[in-house]
C-alpha cells in the first residue's frame, strides 16, 4: 500500500487496460473513463459477466480513481485492485460504506431546511411569489418548470432552495441555497452548501437525465439550467461550484452524452473554464457557447426573449484542426478587442496600484517577485494570492521555505483582517469560511526533485482545475547547488 503520507503512485491508461485484460474484466473505452461492470453490486466469487450486465463502474483515464454509479462506492486506483483482490478469494468487496458523521449531519440539516422551504407557488401572498421571482430575475420562469426541478424557498433566510437528489436512490443528500446581495446597483448572489463545499457534489438537474439523452448542456448556474429547459427544451445540468471547477468524480455522470455544449457564463474567466473542461470531458464531444452581448448566460437569454435554440445551434466545436485561418479566428479576436479589461485578467481587489503594473492574473504567465531575506515577499505574495482566491482563482501553494501550518496561520490571519489569537472564540467561524476558499497547499518542504513537483502540479491542475500557481522560493526548493549549473 502506498504511505499515506506520500503523494498516490500514478497509474497510466496502458497500464489499467493491461490490468483490466489480465483479470478477465471486460471494458468500454469512454470519453474520459473506462466503464465495466461494477464488483460491487453482486457479492459472488468469479461470476461470468453477462451480455446485459449494466457497465455501471467508471475508471478516470487520469488517475485510475473509480466510481460505481449504482452503489456509489469509490476509490482509488489501489482500492479498485484491492477490490478485484478480494473477489478472487470469494470475500465480498468493500464498498464504501457508512457515511461519515458529518455527512450524515449535513443530510439531516438539509432534511429539516427542506421541510420547511415551500414551493414558490404555495407562498400565501401572490405579491410575494412575485416579489421573491423578481428579486433573483426568474418572473419568466414558470411554476411548472420550478417544479419539475424541485426548487422551493426558504422564507426566513430569503432564499432559494436547490435539492441534491441521488440519482442511485433519490434520497436528499443536500441543498444549495442561494440569496440575493445588493451592494449599491451591483446585484450579487451568495451560496452556501450543506454539506459543506468541498462535498458538495451535486449535478443540478441529474434525476431528470433519462437513460437515451444524448445530447447535454453543461451550465454554471441552478437558474441557467432552468431557463435551458423552459426556453430550449433541452436536457441541462448545473455544475456545483460553476465556472470554478469540474471535480473530477462528477465525469462518470457525463458519459452517457455523445455531445456536450457548455454555456457556462457571460463573462472571459466562464469562457477559459469552459476551454479547460472541454479538455477534461473530451475534445471531440464537446461544444462551447461564446460570451457576448447576445449571447449571455441563458438566464439572461431568456429574459432578454433571444432565441436559445439558435444561441445553442452556433456553439462552436471546442478541438481546432491544427491549422486554421483568420476567418476562424476573427470572432476570437473581436472579442478580444471588446473586452480589453477581462482579457487583462483578474484584477487585485485590495492592491489597485499592482493592477497598473501587471493589469490582472492571466494564465499562461509567470510573475517573479524578488527581494532581499526578511523584506516581506512571502507576507506580501499571501495576501496577493488570497485576493485573487477569493475571487474564485483556484490557488495551488508550493510553500518549501516556510510550513504549511505557519503559512495558513498567516493567510487567515490576512483574510479575517484581526489578530485571532486575541479572539480565539472567532476562529471557528473564520477558519469555516477559510475552508470554502479554493486553495490547496503541496505538502512538500526543503530541496525537491522537480520532476516530482511538477507531477504533483499537473495531478492538482487536472483535480482541482488550478489556475494559479504559487512557489515560495524556487532557490529553496532547488536547493543552492543547482544554482551555478542551470541559471
């Protein structure tokens, strides 16, 4: 077994086609797993797989992590081969078992929450219902449609309520629940989960799917996926964390779609997600919806009495040929020229003189902060990570100077704003909205092979869609010997 300490050993796609071969498990090629017949759904030694056993277990061409959709067990690669281990010797396999106490107190919170969330249309006052489907944008939206999704709403706390139903038995599992902020003129919309983020891993809409779908849209919004189904008519699913990232334990869910089309948002940042997820899902499956004025979100669309048919009908094909001409290019490039501010990244909320220097986080560039020992740089780099993180930048840190404990000791110290260790009854409350923040940390420290550090960054990126990358210090964890040899 790998040391639990240790990073997981990384398995090939060639080496899990020649494991499955070996054992006699017959196997699909998909578009990002490979599906068999679940070990878990039956307990009996050596059973030969029929013609019309359901493949209801999905392997991560990536990272060799499986999912049985029909029980729900998962695991990784070694756990799969621990699995097959036991079937070999008649022991029924492992599944997973018992949720863990937490999730079963989030499942028993969200029970209370939704029992007493009611229907938008079962309000006593009609003013209210209308009131309350102004206040998020849905007048359009129609009874029928929230009802088909199960939306309810939240009276006390002035929210919508969003279930997350399993799809293997449709219990409840949690609830997304979702209200409106106004700062100004600026309407902004605050969620919050239960379980908590990191859990959450809802597919707005997946109890709708039927079994002959083919054709998806993938949206960053509950309210999107409802207005796809009322104004276009089509099969629709919400992401759980929107435009940040697509958790790789949810590609399983997407394989039965031989097309994909994703409207993720209306804005750059929704554009290069949908690039990157495109990737993930397979290229050659999947299509993207543009952002622009008469391409908003479909929300927005549907509001504004566009045509979401037609917006589908113009996604474009996310792979490219390898060689292409200005005519392919030229939207590409009007957009660029329309929306100078968002192609300069994202801004610094507390730093507006950084954003002179380096306009915005953009991907793809490298920034190196110099300066000499003890003048503040991983202080400073902290704060500016943090900024961009709680705008929904998915940060990775590579802390090899500093431990990670001091390191996240500074940074909530930074995000609070307050000495907590003068407040300590505070820090529960601050460390439970640091958690919902999209930051890792590498669990590296000192001198590092950097072939091991760049393995580490790539698994990060394709889990949790990183988009940021900081090192603190590239000479540290090079260690001063490699300096003189390759500058």
């Amino acid at each position: 077994l790998p040391c639990p300490e240790g990073p997981l050993p990384s398995v090939s796609i060639t080496e899990i086609r020649q494991y499955l071969r070996a054992q006699g498990i017959p196997f699909h090629d998909g578009y990002s797993c490979l599906h068999t017949p679940s070990l878990f759904t039956d307990g009996r030694k050596d059973q030969p797989v029929a013609a019309s056993t359901p493949y209801t277990l999905f392997i991560d061409k990536t990272t060799g992590s499986f999912l049985c959709t029909a029980t729900q067990a998962e695991g990784t690669w070694q756990d799969f081969q621990a699995n097959v281990e036991l079937r070999h010797r008649g022991i029924p396999p492992a599944s997973s078992g018992e949720p863990e106490e937490e999730a079963r107190q989030a499942c028993e919170d969200a029970r209370c929450i939704w029992d007493r969330a009611l229907p938008l249309w079962e309000l006593l006052d009609e003013d209210e219902t209308n009131q309350t489907k102004a206040m998020f944008g849905i007048s359009l939206v129609t009874d029928a449609t929230l009802k088909r999704f199960g939306v309810r709403y939240l009276r006390t706390a002035k929210s919508l309520v969003f279930p997350w139903f399993s799809p293997y038995d449709g219990t409840l599992k949690g609830l997304k629940l979702v209200r409106v902020e106004k700062k100004g003129d600026v309407v902004g919309y605050v969620e919050e989960t239960l379980p908590r983020f990191d859990s959450y891993r809802n597919l707005f809409g997946l109890p709708l799917i039927g079994r002959r779908d083919t054709e998806l849209v993938l949206t960053g919004w509950e309210l999107d996926a409802l207005a796809l189904h009322q104004g276009a008519g089509v099969a629709s699913l919400a992401l759980p964390r929107g435009a940040t990232c697509l958790p790789p334990v949810l590609l399983p869910y997407l394989e039965q779609f031989k097309r994909i089309t994703l409207w993720l948002g209306e804005d750059l940042r929704s554009w290069e997600a949908a690039k990157l997820f495109a990737r993930k899902l397979s290229l050659k499956r999947c299509s993207l919806v543009r952002p622009g004025d008469l391409q908003p979100r479909p929300l927005e669309a549907l509001n504004r009495g566009l045509n979401l048919p037609k917006i589908l009908r113009a996604a474009l094909p996310a792979s490219h040929k390898s060689i292409i001409s200005f005519r392919q290019l030229r939207e590409e490039v009007f957009g660029e020229l329309v929306n100078t501010e968002q192609v300069a990244g994202v801004k610094w909320a507390r730093f507006p003189e950084l954003n002179k220097l380096l306009k915005g986080h953009r991907r793809g560039e490298l920034t190196v902060f110099t300066g000499p020992t003890g003048s503040g740089k991983t202080t400073f780099i902290s704060e500016y990570a943090l900024d961009l993180c709680m705008q929904g930048v998915c940060t990775l840190w590579g802390s090899f100077e500093i431990n990670n404990i001091r390191l996240a000791k500074i940074m909530l110290t930074q995000f609070a704003g307050r000495r907590l260790e003068d407040q300590l009854e505070l820090y529960d409350e601050w460390a439970d909205r640091f958690e919902d923040l999209p930051l890792y940390f590498m669990t590296f420290h000192g001198q590092q092979n950097i072939k091991t550090v760049i393995d580490t960054m790539q698994h990060a990126v394709y889990m949790y869609d990183i988009t940021h990358v900081v090192v603190d210090n590239l000479q540290f964890m090079m260690g001063h010997e490699h300096l003189s040899v390759d500058r």
